[in-house]
C-alpha cells in the first residue's frame, strides 16, 4: 500500500511499473524502513518469537501462498 501511494506520487502505478519492476520496489521499500515497526514492538517489550519473523513476499512463505492458489483453494475455504 505505501507502495503503491508513492508510485502514484509519482504519476505511475503498479500496473503500469509492471511486477517484476514492483516487487523490486517492495523490497527496496523494505530493507529501507523494515525494521521500524519491529524495533517499536521490541522498545515496547513484545515478546514473540522473532526467529520466525517473516516478510510476505519472503520465499517460503509467498511459496506456500502461490501453491495453494493453484491448487483452486480460498483461504476463507
């Protein structure tokens, strides 16, 4: 989404950037302010499990969400 609001700052869109192009600019986004709301959540003391903190596009993970849109499934299913 902050993203996308940037591009569109920028008179583009994501569409128009293509995925490849966007996906690069998610992880730029990403390793520039990614670790803000993670550090806010550890000053305040949260105590999860940070070893298995994950990115959405991260591998495995958008991995697992691609297999299961071929297999036909809906997550609300």
């Amino acid at each position: 989404m902050v993203v996308e609001k940037t591009l569109a700052t920028e008179g583009t869109s994501r569409r128009e950037l293509g995925r490849d192009a966007f996906v690069e600019r998610v992880w730029a986004w990403k390793r520039e302010y990614g670790g803000f709301i993670t550090g806010q959540l550890r000053r305040l003391g949260a105590s999860c499990d940070w070893s298995r903190e994950r990115f959405t596009l991260d591998e495995g993970l958008s991995g697992a969400c691609s297999a299961r849109r071929r297999e036909g499934s809906s997550w609300s299913q």
